[in-house]
C-alpha cells in the first residue's frame, strides 16, 4: 500500500492592493530577476506597474525602474514615486521601516 502524504495547508491569500496583478514585490534576489517581471507585466499589456519595496530593497527597486527603462522599454516614464515608513514589530518591539512605491507606465 503507498503511504499517503500529509496535505499542506495553503496560507490564505494576501490582502489584494488596487493595484492587483501589476505590482512587483523587490525583494532579495538579483535585479534582472525583477526587470523581467516588469518587462512580463508589460508584454501582457498593463497600463502601469508599480514596484514596491522596503528597507534594503529600495535601492535595488531603483535599479529595477532604472535599468528597465533605460535598457529594455525605452518608452517607460515614471509617472509617481511615493514614500513613506512602516512600523514592524520585531524582536526589539516596532521598528520603523521605510518604504518605496515606483510606478512606471508608458
């Protein structure tokens, strides 16, 4: 008889933005991971997409807005930039984080 594998609980869906689909999380991996993500939202033709990142990220969510305009859709303006902080709670109590929103758009 096969052994039958425990099933795994799905988390539950996070909280949907406005801007829904078109937005891409910076996190830690390499840039060109998220300028591809870009390049893909704009090939299935979205209007806008935002970029969002906090903390460390926000200089590599820069490069992204950078080098997705100036290297691949030269079309591309940056039609808002909003900033702002977050309180965390972390080991040490809340911490303050910052936070970018890029939104590009053709």
């Amino acid at each position: 008889m096969a052994e039958e594998k425990p099933t795994v609980e799905e988390k539950p869906a996070a909280k949907e933005t406005p801007a829904g689909e078109n937005t891409v999380f910076i996190g830690i991996k390499p840039v060109m991971n998220y300028v591809l993500a870009v390049i893909t939202q704009f090939n299935m033709g979205t209007g806008d997409v935002t970029l969002k990142a906090r903390g460390k990220a926000i200089s590599r969510a820069v490069d992204v807005a950078e080098i997705t305009r100036n290297r691949f859709l030269h079309g591309l303006a940056v039609r808002n930039i909003s900033i702002g902080t977050e309180e965390l709670k972390g080991e040490r109590g809340l911490v303050s984080v910052s936070t970018i929103e890029i939104v590009l758009g053709k």
